[in-house]
C-alpha cells in the first residue's frame, strides 16, 4: 500500500486550473484600473492645505496662461481663412482642446447675447454685464474670478473689441464684445495642485 502525500491534491489538474483562472483575474486590467481610480479618490479625500487664496491666484495663473494661447490659436486661425463659424465655436482648435482636456476645464468664447443667457450664474451674468457697460464707454478691461457655489471657478477675461477675433465673431453685433469664459473645477484644480507639491 502506497501511503498519498497530504498535498497529492496540488498535482491534480483541477488545481492547476483553479490557480491559473486565480492568477488571470488577479492581473486583469480592468481590476488594475479599478485601483488606480480608488487610490485617486482616496487622494482626493486626504486634507489638503491649500487656502482660497492660493486656489485664486492658480486658477488667475492659468486662466492668464490658457487665454493667451487660446487667443493666439484662434486669431492665427482666422487669419489663416478657417472657418469663422467653426472657429468661433472654438471647433479646429487643437492647443486650446489639448489645454482643456489637461486642466479639466470648459472653454467658452461669450459675447454680448450672453448676458441673457440663463444657462450661466447670476453672478457670471453680473460680470458679463459690467464687461458690456466697459465695452459700451470704452473703458478698460480687466481679468475677472468668480467662486460659484464653492465647486467651481470660473476665469473670465475680455477681448479687445478692435481684435479680429471680436470683428469676425461677434461684428453684427450692436456693441461687439468676446469675453473667454474657463470654468475650473475647484476638485480638479485641488488635484492638480497637489500633484505638482509632491
């Protein structure tokens, strides 16, 4: 009689398939992701000391940073004879896409018919207003920050009205405004901010 080893069971083939099976799920990229996408959120719920101080002046140094190679691309690109209509929608614009794919932001160009617009904040409305009143006596425009309902800042910043980019998307209109309009998610703002403190 031949006495079986208490392990004779590893050699048997069923094992052998249970641990290969085990082994496959536990290297299976969905699950990888999975993780990744929990210690990101487990990141994001740690305490962070950043002051609001600090969250306005990133989101006014990006703000400045992104308009102005938003700017450029879109002028470069009316005058090279793209379309003005595509354009003007921010469409064919790949810096500027790249940009707000980046920093997790929404772009927008606004003009003067935005001031009615309810889809935007009072707050944001106020503001568009006042860079209108400016526009209207031709006096001076400057960047603007607004906090709204403490997840979002939105970075407002007026084009010159004798611009190309002023004449050709918004010239039919009475007073010709274009003002960019980042709207930064305060999360991803805080993200990105620690990231670059590590």
């Amino acid at each position: 009689m031949t006495l079986k080893s208490p392990f004779h069971w590893i050699a048997s083939p069923f094992f052998r398939s249970f641990a290969l099976s085990l082994f496959l799920f536990s290297c299976n990229p969905d699950r990888i992701k999975q993780t990744d996408q929990l210690k990101q959120e487990m990141d994001d719920k740690k305490i962070k000391r950043i002051t609001n101080i600090e969250l306005t002046e990133t989101v006014d140094d990006w703000g400045e940073q992104i308009v102005t190679v938003a700017q450029n691309e879109l002028a470069n690109k009316l005058k090279a004879g793209g379309s003005a209509a595509a354009l003007c929608q921010l469409e064919q614009l790949p810096k500027t896409a790249a940009l707000a794919k980046r920093y997790a932001l929404t772009i927008d160009l606004l003009g003067a018919q935005d001031v009615q617009n309810t889809s935007l904040a009072p707050k944001e409305r106020e503001v568009l207003d006042a860079y209108l009143y400016n526009a209207e006596k031709k006096l001076p425009q400057q960047s603007n920050i607004q906090r709204i309902a403490d997840t979002l800042y939105v970075y407002n910043a007026a084009v010159p009205t004798e611009s190309l980019i002023c004449k050709t998307c918004f010239g039919d209109q009475e007073q010709p405004l274009a003002v960019w309009r980042l709207a930064f998610s305060k999360r991803e703002v805080i993200r990105r901010m620690n990231g670059k403190k590590k």
